[in-house]
C-alpha cells in the first residue's frame, strides 16, 4: 500500500493531536494508554510520529484518538482555527 503525503505529511491531525493531547496535560504515553484502553495498540513513538506528520493515521485510529481527547473527528482533521477542543 502506497502512502501519500499531503503538503509533505502523511497526516493532517498531528498538529490538532499535540494541542488537544496538551490542553489535556496529557503526556504521549498517556494518550497511549487512553487508546490502549479503547482497543488501539500504538506506542508513545507511534504518538510522537502522529504529532509530527510522518506516520499515517487510520480512519479508526482517528475516530478513537478524538474519542481519548474529548473532541470530535472533525475538529482533529480541520484547519479552521474557529473551533476548539
């Protein structure tokens, strides 16, 4: 399976995954073990990569990682800067 980049990332969400996942004052391990909890196995390294755009992020990682951040699929994915976590 081809990976893409979009504007030289394989993500859109990393930057909105570090602003929830610090306004949360969680730790990447944290945020690993909420979705670890939830069923989705990824490490603090997979957290770091996510927040950096060099890792892909599934549609069901997605769906869970704004689950354990206490916001919606939307707000993790848009650039719009009017809505918050």
């Amino acid at each position: 399976m081809k990976i893409y980049d979009y504007n030289g990332k394989k993500n859109i969400c990393g930057d909105r995954v570090h602003e929830a996942r610090h306004k949360l004052r969680l730790t990447q391990s944290d945020l690993a073990a909420r979705l670890q909890v939830e069923g989705v196995i990824l490490e603090r390294d997979s957290i770091s990569r996510i927040e950096s755009g060099t890792r892909f992020v599934a549609d069901y990682e997605l769906a869970v990682l704004a689950k354990a951040l206490h916001t919606s699929m939307e707000w993790l994915t848009s650039a719009d800067d009017t809505q918050r976590a």
